[in-house]
C-alpha cells in the first residue's frame, strides 16, 4: 500500500511540475495542495512557530515556482521543495539572530505563553498507570528535544515524511553516510524512550 | 547475517530502506532468533509511537497562486495577499473569532505552594502576592495547601466555566460573522470556507491545548498529597 502511493506521488507530482514549468498555474496549485500540509508541518517543528511556518511555506513554494526550470529531473521535487524551505527556515533564524524554538511550539518557553506547571523538569509519565495520547506527545516532543537538531531534522524527514536516506541528502544537502548515522544515532536514542516500558504502555491503550 | 549485522539492518527494515536481498537476508536470521525479534518488535514501536506523538497539523490557511498575468512577473505581490478575494469583514470577524479561543488557554501557576488557575492572558510578571485580573474569572481559591480532591474539583469547575463562555462567545460571533455572509455573493462562499477550515483548525488546537492542560493538571493533581495534613 505504502508503495503505491509513493508511486502515485511520483507519477502524479512529474506530470503537475511539468504542468507548471509550462506556465499552467492551477497545475501548480494542486501541487501546492498535494504538499503544503506536509510542508507546513515540517516547517512548523523547525521553527515552532505557526505563523513562520505559514510564512515561510508560502515563500518556499513560491521560490520553487520561480525556479521550476532549474530543476532538472521533475521526480525530484518533493526533496527539492524541502530543501529550499529548510535553507529559507534556517537563514530566516540566521538573519533574525534568533534560536528556532524547534519542535516546542506546542509547548512554549517559560515566560512566554507557557503553563508553568511544564517547565519544571520531566514529566512524570512513569507514574501514572496510563499513557494518555497528549502524553505521548508530550513523551516524543521531550524524546526529540534530547537529539541534535542535526538529527532530529534527519530523523523527522525519515520517519514522519518517509524520505529515502537519499532524498534526506539532498534536503540537508550533506552526503547519504551522514543523513545515514544522524538517522541511526537519533532512532537509537529515541528507541530507548518510545520503545521501553512506556511505550509498550502507549501501544497496549490503543 | 549475525546479530549485529541484523540490529543495523532491523533499522533499515523499520525504516523503508531495506531492500528485498536484505529483507530475505533478515528474515532468515529472525527465524531463528528471538532477541531480533523482540528488536524488530521494539524499533517498531518506536517509528510508530514517534507517528502517533507528531501529529500533522491543519494549516491555519490554504496555499494558492492566483492564476492569469500573475504568473508572467514572477507572481509579484501574491505574498502578503493570502486573504485574497475574502469580504474584509468576514475574514476580521474570524480572525477575532479565532483570536477568542486562543485567548481561552487555561493557566495554572505553581509558586511556593500557592495555587492560581485563571484563563486568557497571564499577566507579564506574575507573582504570588500581586495578581493582576487574567482576561476571565479567576476560581476562588481555599487558603493553604490543596487536597487531592479539591484540587481536582477545582479544575474541573474551571476548566467547565472557561469552555461554557468560550462556547457562548464563539456562537455569537460566528453567528456575526454568518449574518455578514448573507449580504454577500454566493461567490464569497468558497472563500468563507476555507476561512472556515481554520476556525476548525483554531479549535482543534484550543481543544487540545485545554485537553494538554487537563491531564497536565491530573497529573499535577496525581502529585498531591492525598489528605491534607489529617494524618498522624
Ligand atoms: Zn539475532
């Protein structure tokens, strides 16, 4: 099933970019709508905040639009959309001289719009009997927060938006032996949270 | 394939990279090993509880080029022109609308044991003894140190008051924002809609994040001592 779609996804995303290379804009826009959830999403947990991430989705898809001729090989697109939004985010945080609040949107710093009750060390998951859904997310937000920003971002590519190492290479653009141990450095760590007795706990509320 | 090889390669498999020579390859080794397996078991809990605890967001606005002469001059001026072809007022009365509940987080502070819960806006400073009104009411508050029990009632109630007034100011200004719509074109429909898809979206979240503070103060309350100093 998963490789149907991903074979749907490629044919369809070729035949929409050549589409739009040519000029045909509605083309475009359903490609947008094919991608901008996932894009927006992705973006959001590099910035951790709503309105850069809308902010800078919008500006990603309009630099791909603009720069549709340079991209040789139609296939590639959903790595290449990526890749610009990832550099626009991350030379956004460099220009603005401010840290990404990476993947803590839903759980501002302290002082800001925080519930005090969150930021005083871990949660204590462990001592209730259930594992509710907003605690797992709580869980994986913390898990996450452990890894490199490096790592994270390579991780997230993989396992949320199901990139291939190779296609995560050429987002972050660093070599697939690099997309390769960040992955696998980050999924052991995060196995060591999400794969224990916790989340054998989440896994059995379902 | 001994086990070390097929640790690194229960990754790939977890991961969609392996390919069929190596799945073949680790299946033969699962057959006959049952710490891989419980590996195996382990890395696929974890991919999927790191899906589960990511949930995708609905973007607060749809994307979209506007077609026609735009697209010759590099689709100039279409950044900033997200409410394109969206009635002013209608577009301000959701925008206020969603505001409101955002507005609506409930706060709980925690400070040398002294308890505030209050909704809207915290004040910049808070501190124990100035208490600058939040934006809603604040629940009075029992001198001393909070029961289990009482705690939780406490909440409750809170969280309920917060919810009712949200509801009701929500209804109204939707209600506003409908009536508006009916002066207008039906053309304006479409647009209103996807504005609509972000009034659900600015729900869901204030939905959840009411739902975050809920358990994060049942799991505060879990922390309580259980009778207040009755015991010997
Ligand atoms: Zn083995």
């Amino acid at each position: 099933m998963r490789g149907a779609n991903l074979l749907f996804r490629t044919v369809g995303d070729r035949e929409l970019v050549e589409r739009a290379a040519g000029g045909d804009v509605e083309g475009y826009n359903l490609l947008v709508s094919r991608w901008e959830k996932k894009l927006y999403n992705y973006l959001l947990r590099l910035t951790g905040n709503r309105d850069d991430a809308l902010d800078l989705a919008q500006e990603a898809f309009l630099k791909a639009y603009n720069n549709l001729s340079r991209l040789g090989e139609a296939d590639k697109f959903p790595q290449w959309l990526f890749r610009i939004a990832h550099n626009l985010a991350c030379s956004k945080f460099r220009s603005d001289g401010r840290r990404p609040q990476a993947d803590s949107e839903s759980w501002p710093e302290e002082g800001e719009d925080a519930a005090p009750v969150m930021t005083g060390g871990p949660l204590p998951v462990g001592s209730s009997t259930r594992l509710y859904p907003l605690e797992l997310e709580l869980l994986v937000a913390r898990a996450l927060e452990e890894l490199s920003a490096d790592q994270r971002h390579a991780v997230i590519l993989k396992a949320i938006y199901g990139f291939k190492f190779a296609e995560i290479a050429e987002i972050l653009d660093c070599p697939i032996s690099t997309v390769k141990s960040r992955i696998y450095a980050g999924f052991e760590q995060l196995k060591r949270v999400l794969g224990g007795d916790v989340g054998a706990k989440a896994a059995f509320q379902k | 394939m001994n086990c070390g090889e097929t640790k690194q390669a229960l990754v790939d498999l977890v991961l969609d990279e392996a390919g069929s020579e190596e799945r073949k390859q680790i299946e033969a080794h699962l057959a006959g090993c049952a710490a891989c397996r419980a590996e195996l078991v382990n890395l696929r809990l974890t991919r999927k509880l790191l899906v589960q605890g990511l949930p995708q967001e609905e973007m607060p606005q749809r994307i979209a080029f506007v077609s026609g002469q735009a697209a010759k001059g590099g689709l100039r001026g279409w950044l900033g022109s997200r409410t394109f072809a969206i009635p002013v007022g209608v577009a301000v009365a959701v925008a206020v609308l969603a505001c409101g509940l955002a507005l609506a987080r409930a706060r709980l502070v925690i400070e040398q044991g002294r308890w505030e819960l209050a909704f809207g806006h915290a004040p910049a400073a808070t501190t124990a003894t100035t208490k600058s009104a939040p934006a809603g009411t604040s629940v009075p508050l029992p001198a001393g140190l909070l029961t289990r029990e009482q705690a939780q009632q406490l909440m409750a109630a809170a969280i309920r008051e917060s919810e009712q007034r949200q509801q009701a100011a929500s209804a109204a200004r939707l209600e506003a924002a409908l009536s508006q719509l009916d002066q207008r074109q039906r053309a304006t429909l479409l647009a209103l809609a996807g504005q609509m898809r972000y009034f659900e979206a600015t729900q869901n979240v204030f939905y959840k994040e009411a739902s975050r503070t809920r358990t994060a103060l049942e799991l505060v309350a879990s922390r309580l001592p259980a009778e207040k100093g009755d015991r010997p």
